[in-house]
C-alpha cells in the first residue's frame, strides 16, 4: 500500500509542554486536649487546620503543531509558541478537621475544606473553575490491640465516607465525587501482651478499597464508576533503646 500520497496515512497533532518553577507555602496548627472520664481512660480530643496560600509561580509555555505517523513518529513540526514566559496563579485553599480516640480502640474524625479554584489564571487568562470544597468523615476499631491468644483481635477496621464538589465545570455543571473507603490494618508484630506491642511499634501491613462515583448522567454529562485498591506498609520501631543492663 502507498502511503507517501495517502492524507489518512497521518495525523496533526498539538504538542503542548508547560514548564512551572515556584514555591508554594502551606501552614497548618493543631491542637490537642482531653475529655476526663468516670473510670475510664480520657478521650484524646485533636483539633487541626491547614492553610495554602495564594502564589503566583514562573511558567514557560512551549507548542508545536506536528505531522505524525500511524505509529507516531514525527515527520514535520511547526512551532506555534516558543518558550514564552509568564505566570500562574495558583488558588489558596484551606481545611480544618477534629477527631475523638479512645486510646487503642478506636477514634473517629471529620475534615472539611475549601478550594478557591476561581483564582487559577494561567498566563494571564481566568480558567473555567470554580471554588469547590470537600468533607469526609471515618472511623476506625481495634478490638483489643494487646490480645494475646485472638490475631483477629488485633486486627484495625476502618471505614470512612467522602463528598467533594469539584472545582472544574464540563458544560457549566458540577462534576462531583462520592466515595466510600474501606481498610484493615494487619500487625506484623507478634504479640505477647500490652508491654510487647509498646516496646516494639504497631509495624502492620495495610490494605485499603475506595468505590465511588463521580459526575451524573444528566444535562449530557458522564457519570464515572471507579474503585481503587490501596497497599501499604507500616513500620514504627523503636530504633534507639537504652540498655539497662550491660
């Protein structure tokens, strides 16, 4: 088959790079305070919150307009914007968030924020966004992290909930996301009572699995189904131990 004189034998394609150079700054301050129970161990209470600041940050801006093969190498190149300069303005954003922990058991929280994504101009020209926010909540039990004889005893739970409001618009219409989480935290430390795990750090291998659902059929607009797995793993040691006896 000819291809030198077949138009459907290539394709234009817009080649765009972006090159970002800056700092951006995030300061955050938490707080932490007790709630005394009768014969019980008190509630930890932590109070925090998080600010990002508003920042312009160096950009170069490089296009080409390029004649590409079926199996994408380039035949011709035409430059469009050579490395012009400008800047970015990235939106400040901010968030708080509490949680309650009954000291090994379990512990619940709550965060909410905002973005204020109607800042973001890129070289002098206002995106199609918006301001969005976001607010989750979960929790988390470990039936008795310093069971001895039950593994299963030991094994952390964790189940949350999460709602963001996008910044971005497709079509002027909100694109939001809902997710439900789910975690088990596995202890790699055998244990042989609370003195053990305490010495040793609550090492563990952690698993997690997200299904949610972003955007909705109405107004023309796709809804997405997603789920996504999470591995981890966790160790927290005690490295520097003084020895009593030598």
């Amino acid at each position: 088959v000819d291809t030198q004189n077949d138009p459907s034998a290539y394709k234009s394609t817009i080649y765009q790079r972006t090159t970002v150079n800056g700092m951006l700054f995030r300061g955050g301050i938490s707080y932490q305070d007790s709630i005394k129970r009768v014969n019980k161990t008190p509630l930890a209470v932590t109070f925090g919150a998080i600010y990002d600041l508003q920042k312009k940050v160096k950009a170069t801006e490089f296009e080409t307009l390029q004649l590409r093969s079926l199996n994408e190498s380039i035949i011709d190149s035409d430059t469009l914007v050579n490395s012009v300069p400008g800047n970015i303005n990235m939106p400040s954003s901010f968030g708080i968030g509490m949680s309650i922990a009954d000291g090994f058991k379990w512990s619940v929280g709550v965060d909410f924020g905002v973005k204020k994504y109607s800042q973001l101009a890129v070289f002098g020209i206002k995106q199609n966004t918006k301001d969005g926010f976001y607010i989750g909540t979960g929790a988390e039990i470990t039936p008795n992290a310093f069971s001895i004889d039950n593994y299963l005893e030991r094994v952390t739970y964790r189940f949350g909930l999460r709602y963001e409001n996008s910044p971005y618009l497709i079509n002027g219409m909100d694109v939001n996301d809902f997710g439900i989480n789910f975690g088990v935290s596995f202890p790699i430390v055998p244990s042989t009572g609370a003195n053990n795990v305490l010495n040793k750090g609550f090492s563990s291998v952690d698993f997690g699995f997200t299904y949610g659902i972003q955007g909705k059929r109405e107004n023309n607009l796709l809804e997405e189904e997603y789920f996504k797995f999470k591995f981890g793993v966790t160790f927290n040691d005690k490295w520097f131990v003084r020895r009593k006896f030598n």
